[in-house]
C-alpha cells in the first residue's frame, strides 16, 4: 500500500530530511520518496497506519499536511 502526502513547508534540504526521518520513525512505513521540488512524500506502506499519525510525524517537522491520499 502507497500514500501520497502532500506537504506545506518544505523550505530547505533540512526541512525534507526531518520529515523524512519522522515519517521513516512512524512503526509499519516501509520507505519514503520525498519529492522537494514538488513538496509531496510517497510512503510505501506494510500495514495500515492512521493519517493522524502522518500528520504528527510532519507537523513535528514544522511542516504542514495538505492532503494525503492513497494510490
């Protein structure tokens, strides 16, 4: 399973490697292909994770969710 999360606030190389960090932290993500250009984030899944979960691991980073869906 894959989720695609859109993203607000990535400013700088720091910024994107936080949230990835958070999101790789989050128990059941298996990878993260953040898009800096783009400001989006695919996170390949091995179970089913709450969005909130997501959105806690990104605002931790100072960064804001836009919009998570799944593809």
């Amino acid at each position: 399973m894959k989720k695609k999360i859109i993203i607000e606030g990535i400013n700088c190389e720091y910024c994107a490697s936080e949230v990835i960090r958070n999101l790789m932290g989050i128990k059941g993500v298996h990878s993260v292909d953040l898009n800096y250009s783009d400001k989006n984030a695919v996170v390949e899944l091995s179970q089913e994770i709450s969005n909130d979960k997501f959105k806690i691991a990104i605002e931790a980073a100072e960064c804001k969710v836009v919009e998570i869906k799944e593809i």
